[in-house]
C-alpha cells in the first residue's frame, strides 16, 4: 500500500472541492447580468479572501472593489485593513477602507454598523458578495429559535436581497466551512484568523464551537437539512404575505392609510399581521411581537379625540378619522420663497406647482403658516382664518402646522389646496397652483 495514498486522496479531494466552489459560484452569478459593479465585502477572512479569489477568477477586475469595514474594535484592526488593501493591490483590483464605531462590543453592534456602511456605500448597479456559508446559516438558524423569531426570521439569511440602491449576493451559502477550507489548501490561500472568533464569551461562536459540532456528530447531514428547511419556511412566508397583500388593498385608501373600520371586520388573527406587512411595505421596518401589541393598546384603542402617535425609528405611526398613517420625516422645510414665474417647488413636506397662462405683474411669496392669518376665499362674502379653512378641509393635524400660503405684499392670496383668495390684481386671472404635501399624496 503507497505510504502517500491518504495524502494524494485527501489533496485530490481539496481539487475538486475548488473546482465545485467555482462552478457554484458561476452559478450563483447567472441572474446578475446587469450588475456594473461587484463590491467583495472583505475582512481579510477565509470566507471573504475566497470569494475575492473566486471573484477575480470570472468577473472583470475593473468592475470589482474591495470593501473593508474597519469596526476599531480590536488592537489588530488597522493590520487587517492594511491586510485588505495589499489583497487588492495583488489582485490588482480597487480599494476602499471605511472606518466605523459601533454603538458597543457586541456582535449586534458591530454587524449594524457594517451594514449601515454598506448600504451608504452602494449606489444604483452594485452588488455586494459577501461570505457567508451553510455553517453561518446554521448558526443563524439556530440562534435564532433560541431568541425566538417568526416566519422572517426562521427562514435564515436569503441568498439575496435588496441592499440600498443595489443588492446583496451571498454565493457561497449553500457550501460547508470545510469544503471552503478544502479549497483555500487547493490554492494555498492566506488569510486572517481573528481571534475573537475562538471565544464562546459571544453567543455565535458558542453555537459554532460547542453546540454544532456535536449536532453534526450526530445528524451528519444537519447542513443541508437546515438549510432546506429555511428555503421551506421561505416559501411558506412569501405565499403568507400573498394573502395579506390581497386583504391589504382592500384595507388602504388611495394614498395607502390603513382604514380600520375596514381592517376591524376582519378576523382577529389576520388583524396584527396585516399592520406588520403594511409597515414593512411602506418603509421596510419589521414590527415585533412587542411593538405590534403597544400600537394597537396606544395607537388603535386610543380614545377618539387623541392624537396618538409610536415612533418607528424616524417615522411615526399617527391616527386621524380612523385611518393610521405613516409619517415620514420631512427635509428642511423651504420658506420665504420669492415667486415671479411659473414652476415647481419641493418645499421638504411636498410638492408646489404653480402654472400661468400671462407673467405676473406682482411677485407672490410663499411662507410658513404663523398663525393668525385671514382671507376671503373666492366665491365668499366674509373673511375667515386660515386655521378654520384647514379645519374644514378635515386634514389631519400635523399637516397643518407648517402649511404653505401665499402672500403678495401682506396679503394671503392662496391657500394651496384648499383656496385662492381675493386680493389678486386682475392681471394674475390665468393663475393655476397645485400643492401635493407628502403625507397625503399617491
């Protein structure tokens, strides 16, 4: 028996685990055509330095950047940026090295704010690749029942995704850590081994050191099967969301506020669901357990002459006529905008567009609502506030605080939206003004 043979076959097998991450990795990119830049996520890692390898090996090297994330948590982090640039020099590809601090130590932290650079990074046509395997999936998978998660969170990390303006590709998700380390001892790969990753102080290192090893003793085939059933739960959330977005638009008025005379007809159950697909459409935010229990105790059921709000982040949820609506924040609201031509106006809470048939003879201001303010609408005999005016048109409080009016000289001529008022001279007859406030448009 040749002495050699275990090692020939164990270095045979380490070719051909390279050669099926490569054809994995072709696959995984036949959908991608029209990405016109590919940016490697890139720790210096085994994962992140096989998939710059690969990456270099089949995508055009003038359409792939290097990005490194630099947490500054670690006295060895300036060493793996340098690390990282040196590889993209080699590969003769682009760097770019951002530096971020995470709010703590945490691996919850560090990944935020990861995240946070890579969606500020990415601009229209970019995908990002980044590492992660079937091990990390399982980690993922298993973390998470521990937590506690539903559907979203059960069906693990998806093979891709939006990310900002581009997208977020992980090519290496259906293969195990070790057949990535068969194929970076194929190709004699250097990379970094931080050595954070060794203590089980962090929860996923836990799992990845003394939990899976001995599930994988035990069920051989545990990868796979996880990985399987996450694809499972996939599909089974995105036939869920299906139904709920056909009960939804019967339950969303044309300007997409959630009616809840409407919604309250429906079964109990359907009931928080449906707020959480609503939320998540509308600006991508997934509600909790928790959060979906204080909207409907402090928002839904709150009495009928409260002006209720819950934060979402930047946003807040608000209810007006019994209809809930998701405020966004506003840009810097203009004012004290001179007018002496047609055009349009994006005042930071909406849109202002004014057309003429003859140029005017005096020029309009437009200003922010003080407070105090009186006009006679056309076609009426007596003066009224404009705070009466916005009463009547039965807008929802918090759009009337900052509402554009119109001035010439210190009159109000118009109320956008709601009215033009006299005191226009006779030369401005061919006027024409339409006011879309963001919160209240399609």
């Amino acid at each position: 028996m040749n002495p050699n043979s275990g090692n020939l076959t164990a270095l045979q097998e380490c070719e051909r685990q390279f050669k099926a991450l490569t054809s994995r990795f072709i696959s995984s990119l036949d959908s991608s055509s029209l990405i016109s830049r590919w940016v490697i996520a890139h720790s210096g890692g085994l994962d992140s330095q096989l998939l710059l390898h690969l990456a270099c090996q089949v995508l055009p090297r003038n359409q792939i950047v290097v990005l490194h994330i630099n947490h500054n948590l670690q006295v060895e982090s300036d060493g793996w940026s340098k690390f990282s640039k040196k590889q993209a020099e080699v590969n003769g590809v682009a760097h770019h090295l951002v530096s971020v601090t995470p709010n703590n130590s945490s691996e919850v932290a560090a990944r935020d704010a990861r995240y946070a650079a890579f969606n500020d990074f990415v601009v229209e046509g970019d995908c990002v690749l980044v590492g992660h395997h079937a091990d990390d999936q399982a980690e993922t998978l298993l973390f998470r029942w521990l937590r506690g998660a539903g559907l979203t969170g059960l069906k693990g990390m998806p093979g891709q995704r939006e990310l900002g303006q581009g997208y977020l590709l992980r090519p290496l998700l259906y293969c195990s850590r070790k057949q990535l380390e068969q194929a970076a001892t194929e190709i004699d790969l250097e990379f970094i081994q931080d050595p954070s990753n060794d203590s089980i102080e962090y929860d996923r290192n836990f799992l990845r050191h003394k939990v899976l090893p001995e599930l994988k003793l035990r069920w051989p085939q545990l990868l796979s099967r996880w990985q399987k059933n996450a694809d499972l739960v996939a599909k089974s959330e995105s036939l869920l969301n299906h139904y709920l977005d056909q009960d939804l638009s019967q339950c969303l008025t044309a300007n997409r506020q959630l009616n809840l005379d409407v919604w309250g007809l429906l079964i109990e159950i359907k009931r928080p669901e449906l707020i959480r697909r609503w939320v998540y459409n509308e600006i991508g935010f997934l509600l909790n357990e928790w959060q979906l229990e204080q909207i409907q105790q402090d928002v839904i059921q709150a009495q009928s002459d409260a002006n209720p709000i819950y934060s979402i982040q930047e946003h807040s949820l608000r209810r007006f006529r019994n209809h809930l609506y998701i405020v966004s924040p506003s840009s810097e609201l203009l004012d004290n905008v001179e007018i002496s031509e047609a055009g349009r106006w994006a005042l930071g809470d909406g849109e202002l567009i004014i057309e003429l048939t003859k140029p005017l003879q005096k020029s309009l201001k437009l200003q922010r609502r003080k407070g105090g303010e009186r006009c006679i609408p056309h076609g009426r005999q007596h003066s009224k506030s404009v705070k009466k005016l916005l009463q009547e048109a039965d807008l929802p409080p918090w759009v009337k605080v900052d509402w554009p009016l119109i001035f010439q000289g210190e009159t109000v001529v118009a109320v956008p939206g709601i009215c033009v008022c006299d005191g226009w001279d006779k030369e401005s007859s061919g006027f024409s003004l339409l006011w879309r406030p963001l919160s209240l448009s399609d």
